[in-house]
DNA sequence: GCAACTGTACACTGTACATGTACAATATAC
DNA sequence: GTATATTGTACATGTACAGTGTACAGTTGC
C-alpha cells in the first residue's frame, strides 16, 4: 500500500512511451518534494491497474528511477523515496537544457500558441524556483 | 542546392530518434525565423550526408514539417519555405506545454542543474521572446 | 510453515526506426 | 524537343525497442 494516491496521466496515444512518461511525470513529483523521501509509492500493480498499462511497464519506470537514486527497490516491500544527492551536473547539462527549451518552445509556437504566453509560462515557472531554494 | 549552409547536429546515440532530431532542430530555426519564407533547404540528400544518415530519414522529417505547414516538397526543386499562417491553438496546449516545461526541468534538475542556472535560462528565453514581437 | 503480496526475469508479439534500392517527376543543358 | 542529372517518394528489409503474458523469487505477517 502506498502512503497517497498519486495523480499521474499517461496518454497511450503519445509518440513517447508510457514507462518514459511515467518516469518524467513521476521525477517532476519528486523534484517539487511533492513525493518526499520516506514515502511509499504503489506498488507497480497497483499503479499499472490505475494507468491502465502492464505491471512490467510500471516496473521499467521504477527501475530507472532507482538507477538514478530516486527510489529504493524491494521486493514485497515497494518503492520507498529516498532523499537524493544533488549530482555533479556534467559539462554540457547546461546547454543541453537550454537547446531542448528551445525546441521546446518552437514546437508550442508552432502549434499556435502566442509568444505572451509561454513568456507568461516561463516567467511563472522561474518564480516558483526561484523561491524553492538551491 | 540550399540557399544557405545549415548547422544542425544530431546525436545517433541519443533515445531520440533521428528524423524527430532533425524536426525539432529544423523547426526552431524556422519559428526563429533563422529561416525565411522563400529559403531552400539543402537537399534531402545533401542534408544527410552532412548529418551522416541516410536521405529518407531527412526525408521523413522534411515530410513531417510539410504536414506543418512549414515546407512545400517538390521534386527536382527541393524544400521550399512557406511563410507559415499561425494556427489556432488547441485548448489543451498550454497546460501541456507547462506540464512538459515542468518535466523538463525537473529532468535538468535531476542532472545536476541549480535552480538559479534553470531560472537564468528561462528569464533569458523569456526576454529573448518578448522582444520577438506576436 | 503457509499464504499473500512484492519486484523480477524472460520469451513473445507488434511496431517504429533507419536503411537499401528502385522509381517517378522535373529543371537544365544541348 | 530530348537526354540527363538531380530531386523527392515508395516499399521491402534488418534491427531494436515497447509492451505484454506468464512464471518465478524474495519478503512480510499470520
């Protein structure tokens, strides 16, 4: 049993696959410190029954995040959260975020949305960082 | 022949796959406006042998930015740019767009990257957009 | 020890990526 | 006009990956 339900969405329809959304909606989670260390996550049956995907998809994304240092894995136990390391950023992170920003907002241009808005989207994502401390 | 030599580059060991590279790339030079309406892009041929792959994988991304609205592809003549008309954005795209924004950054943040050098990127985005007018 | 529940291993199937090859269309040279 | 070169396109193929079905191994609680 988990300690909270979580609330995460992946779209079976999307180019990227599930175990790789559930990784990134799952690290968004523990990044925010909306998922601290201690807690339990479901167990990869139960949140692949509450996806709708196979348990061994669910497993794929805990197994990642495990090797990142996110989670401690155990049998019959779960998936406990740890507290994490920051890593040493490697050279390139910095412009490898900024190059996929970009192509980022290129894509959101081009699907039509107005300059405005993702400048709106970037000013208020920057605030809440900044307050976040590190 | 191309109106201009572009720089692109894309990583073969990357989980991305290639012609998607080449999308992204492609496309934020366009909503840059790096490329202008009436520009050639080199050949599919010519492209991939810059890049090391093979013409039909440029291929499929020229084909994809054509669906867009970006390109028109006519044989013999190569790949035009179209001065492409804004679309009407769907309702979903800007909370997908903060909710990739979000992914993304928690993954930068996941590899290392302070919060202060997130924050500096999307300020410096944000203002490099709101001087680009729309 | 038994039972229930956990993560894990592995074979299997469908699909996507990248390619090799051949073809169709068209601008250019003559 | 015709030949030719160069363009994008179509399609079959090899390979790798995503997702699943099924069985197994380990751990907790009785």
């Amino acid at each position: 049993m988990a300690d909270r339900d979580l609330t995460l969405r992946v779209d079976l329809a999307s180019d990227l696959p599930v175990y790789r959304q559930i990784v990134s909606a799952l690290r968004a989670l523990l990044v925010a410190g909306d998922l601290r260390a201690g807690s339990l996550l479901p167990s990869v049956r139960e949140l692949a029954l509450d996806l709708g995907v196979h348990h061994n998809t669910v497993a794929e994304a805990y197994r990642i995040l495990a090797e990142e240092g996110w989670l401690d894995l155990r049998r019959r136990r779960g998936a406990l959260v740890l507290d994490r390391h920051q890593p040493r950023p490697e050279p390139e992170a910095r412009e490898g975020f900024r190059r996929r920003l970009g192509e980022l907002v290129a894509e959101a241009r081009s699907r039509g949305l107005q300059n405005r808005t993702l400048v709106a989207e970037l000013r208020k994502l920057a605030e809440g960082l900044n307050g976040g401390g590190t």
